[in-house]
C-alpha cells in the first residue's frame, strides 16, 4: 500500500485521498460523495481510500485528526484538504481550482 500511495500521490494527475474509519457515520455519509467524484472526473483524478486504523504512519504523516477527511496531492504535494462532510459541487470546485 505504501509503494502504491507514493506512486499515486507523487503523480502528475492528481489524486484526491479519503481518510476513513468504518464505524464513523460522517465517513460512510462521504463515501458515495467520493465515489460520484471519481465517476465524474475519470481519469482526471486519480483516487485512493485510507483507513485510519490500518495506516497509522499514513495517518501521523499528514496530521489526519479527524475523520472524514480529504487532502487533494499533485506532483508528491498537497494542495487541499478538508476534514468534516461536504457536498459534491463544493469538492469539485475545490479540485478544479487547484489543478
């Protein structure tokens, strides 16, 4: 996971990334956000699902505190980040603006 998380977030297309934890209700309200984000960007965006309580380092590296939360990265950097739920419109406008 971690060869394939370095490869993805350090690409020219960018990649949006969605920190989770399975019992947090916000993050399963997100999920089918996320997922419409992927579907209607397609190959634009490259996408990843990291799950808090498997990929600590992950987690501790980029000072994920609360979950949901989304960080937008390009070229190995972040560009964006959210934490808490937020509508579609609004996460397209945010990548858009930033790519």
């Amino acid at each position: 996971m971690k060869k394939k998380f370095r490869k993805s977030i350090g690409s020219d297309v960018p990649t949006l990334v969605f920190f989770y934890a399975t019992w947090c209700t916000p993050c399963k309200l997100m999920k089918p956000t996320v997922l419409q984000i992927q579907e209607e960007m397609g190959n634009a965006l490259n996408s990843l699902e990291i799950d808090v309580e498997f990929k600590k380092g992950i987690v501790k590296r980029y000072n994920v505190k609360s979950v949901p939360t989304l960080i937008l990265f390009k070229n190995g950097k972040p560009l964006w980040r959210h934490s808490g739920v937020m509508p579609v419109a609004e996460i397209k406008t945010a990548i858009n603006d930033r790519i």
